[in-house]
C-alpha cells in the first residue's frame, strides 16, 4: 500500500477497500504514515465522504488499534450510553444507575470537558473520595458486583482516533460525517457494550446546530453500530437550551441527585427516562413503553437512588455528601444575574452560556487546566419563560471575584428578552431505532 496512492483515490471520489482501510490505520497508529499524509487523507475524506462500507471498515479498524475491553462475562446484558456533549447534561450519573437498578450492566469509561461542554468524570470527581481511576480488575468486579461503574478512558483505547482527532482540530477536519461517526463508534465498540444508546443533540450548544445534521449523524451512526453487531438506538435532543438548571461540576451532581431522589421534575428527568428505557428495551429486549414504565418505576421506588449511593460508595465516593448534597463545598461569591426588561426569554445562547460557566471556573480550556469544582450557574428562568424586569435569571457561582462583572456580562448578552412568546422546540426532537 502506498498512502500516495490512496490519498489520491480519495480526492477523485473513489472508494477504498476494507483492506486499505485497515492498513492505513495500521500504519498511522504504528507511525509509518506519517501525520501530514493522513492529514490530507483528513481533507480529502472531508470533501469527497465515505460510503457507508468504508466508515464501517474505518471504524472497527480505529476501534481495534489499541485496546478493547472485554466484557464478555457478562453476556449481552452490557448497555452503554454516548451524549455528543451539550451544556448542563448530567444525564449520565441518572441514566446508568437507573439501567442498573433494572438489571443490565453499565462499565462505562467517561471524557473529562474540553470547552464548554463538561466531563462526566469531572462532574463524578466533584464527589469526595471518587476514584475514577481503577484497574481493569477493580473495574470489571464493580460492575460484576454493583452492576456498574464509571471510570476516565484509560489504557491504549482507541490511539488511531486520538492521533487522528488531534490532526483534525488543526486542520479544520472535525466537521465530517464519517470522520465524526468513525471517531465516536470506534471509542464505544472498543469499550465491549453491546447495546449502545446515543444522545445526539443540536442546537446553539451542540456540535451540531441543527436537528437535520443531528439526525443525519445520529442515523449514521445506528447504522455503522449495527454494521459492527451492537444493539444501537439514538435521540435527537435540543441544545438550544441548557439541560436541566444546573451547570457546573457538584451543581450538576446535586441536581442528579435531586432527580433521582424525585425531587426535581422537568427535561432533565424526561430525557434521563426515555434514554434509560431506550437501553432497557434493547438490552432487556422489551417493548420501549414497557421499558419505559420500568425505567420511571425504578425511579420513583427509590431504587434508582440506591443504585446511585452504592456505586459512588463502591468507587470511594463520601456517601454522606450524596445523602446531604448541602456538604458539597460550596463558591465563595454568589452573584445573582437580572432581567434588564420585561418580556419573554425568546433565545439563551447555550454555548455561550456554557463559556460563562466556563469563565467563573468550571471548565477548562486546555486538557492540562484545573476545574473548580463549586464553580457553575443554577438557572433560575430559561426560554419560553416570562420575566419582569429585576428578576433573577440565574445565580453565577465562583471563587473568583474578579470574574464576576464580565461573566455577568456574558451571560446577559447570551440571553434574549422578547415582547414575543417564542414557539416551544421539542426535548426530544427525533428517536431512530
Ligand atoms: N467527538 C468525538 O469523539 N469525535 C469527533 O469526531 C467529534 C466529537
């Protein structure tokens, strides 16, 4: 195989065998295709895609380039859930232990944020004691005991995918259907669940803007996940509003816990709900109304909560703090952010208002960056809502006191108050099965 050769098939719109698949991945992870040569094949996949044959043999050949794990033990109750990212979704540290609680096996490895969408394993961390580090041992023999367990991605997972997706945020590559589907499915086949459920969202704090594209990637990637013999679902969601009212590391867990302890209604809930039942119903092969009754049930009997408790408990987590949420240390400055008129709040500029998170100290922009833990915003008005001049929107939370006027800032520009009472978009705007 010459790379010369195959960069060159690509840029006239040919197609690559499974075999030149396989061995310009083989090359790339080992380091004899050099970085620039799989750069232009980068662009050049950008310009002319892939079949859907070609993004399949893509991504099982980047999800064998390293390590996989094997959760074979546990047969074919293994579920896993995978968000695109979005600004206030927590849904995670609800979902898994909801699906735990009804039976199937959750060996999850989670991201930490980049930019404005937050990590689970941060939010996981923000918890006392969390060790989201474990062995492979420690990993497999919690969820054989607990039924689940969370861990940061560790190991040799995946490197064509990490090399790959570095040259891609340099070369204005990220953006392409099959090089996003091959980047995402690989990670999650190379995890080992065999039913994978996916949260795809859209709108102005998404990677993709727009339920079309949103549901174009999320088909997509049903499609390659069944190609690859996994038991795949996916949702469409809005992003053009934060999920739920809290953003932030232990301001998103306390409002986890308040979900699961049955206090807190609302999207959040509803969107936890129906991504539980997605993966009940492949995983325990119901109906998705029967799945769904079970899920809501396991919540409301409290089982979901015990589920919860024992997981954090099980990975070192202070179990008094999920107890008492009101033990989570809290920021030093509290600053409340005001209506500067009347009307309805028309638009809320979600990525931005994930920047302004980020600004008050929750997220980071480089990998290397500390998060502050307590940092965030609670929301207190979200879109559609009516608000007089003077009312608190939201609650910026920080132990930077200097931040504070331009985060207030950032995040009264972010929001729109109109005369108009704007049109409802959908939570969940599209189920593929
Ligand atoms: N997330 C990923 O893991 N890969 C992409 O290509 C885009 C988003």
């Amino acid at each position: 195989m010459r790379m010369y050769d195959l960069i060159t098939k690509k840029k006239q719109g040919g197609t690559l065998s499974e075999t030149e698949i396989r061995e310009m991945i083989a090359g790339f992870t080992e380091g004899t295709v050099p970085d620039y040569q799989m750069a232009a094949m980068a662009m050049a996949i950008y310009f002319q895609g892939m079949t859907r044959e070609e993004t399949a043999w893509l991504t099982d050949a980047m999800a064998h380039s390293g390590d996989t794990v094997d959760l074979s033990m546990f047969g074919k109750w293994t579920a896993d859930k995978h968000s695109t990212g979005g600004v206030g979704d927590k849904t995670t540290l609800i979902v898994a232990p909801i699906v735990a609680a009804c039976g199937l096996k959750v060996a999850k490895m989670s991201g930490r944020g980049l930019g404005h969408t937050g990590g689970t394993v941060d939010k996981l961390e923000s918890i006392e004691g969390y060790r989201s580090s474990l062995s492979q041992e420690e990993f497999l023999a919690q969820v054989e005991r607990v039924g689940l367990a969370v861990i940061g991605q560790t190991g040799n997972l995946t490197p064509a995918d990490k090399k790959l997706y570095a040259l891609r945020d340099v070369t204005a590559t990220v953006d392409s259907i099959p090089l996003i589907v091959s980047s995402i499915m690989s990670k999650k086949l190379a995890a080992g669940s065999q039913t994978i459920v996916l949260d795809v969202k859209a709108g102005s704090g998404a990677f993709m803007r727009d339920g079309k594209s949103a549901g174009v990637l999320a088909r997509e990637m049903v499609a390659i996940g069944k190609a690859c013999g996994r038991k795949m679902a996916a949702f469409v969601t809005n992003m053009d509003v934060p999920l739920g009212k809290n953003i932030g590391n232990s301001l998103e867990v306390i409002e986890a816990i308040g979900v699961l302890k049955g206090e807190i209604h609302g999207d959040l809930r509803t969107l936890c709900l129906h991504l539980a039942a997605a993966m009940i119903s492949l995983g325990l092969e119901m109906d998705f109304e029967t799945a769904l009754q079970q899920a809501t049930a396991c919540l409301e009997e409290g089982r979901a909560f015990e589920k919860f408790t024992a997981w954090i408990e099980a990975q070192g987590g202070n179990v008094e703090w999920v107890r008492n949420p009101s033990q989570f240390p809290g920021a030093a400055h509290i600053m409340p952010v005001r209506a500067e008129r009347d009307g309805y709040i028309a638009l809320m500029n979600t990525e931005q208002i994930g920047l302004c998170a980020g600004l008050l100290g929750a997220g980071r922009v480089r990998k290397e960056d500390a998060v502050d833990f307590a940092a965030g915003i609670v929301l207190r008005k979200k879109t559609g809502d009516y608000v007089q001049a003077g009312d608190v929107l939201a609650e910026l939370h920080t132990n930077i006191a200097t931040i504070l006027p331009e985060a207030e800032k950032c995040f009264q520009t972010a929001v729109l108050i109109q005369n108009a009472q704007p049109e409802a978009l959908p939570l969940i705007m599209e189920r593929i099965d």
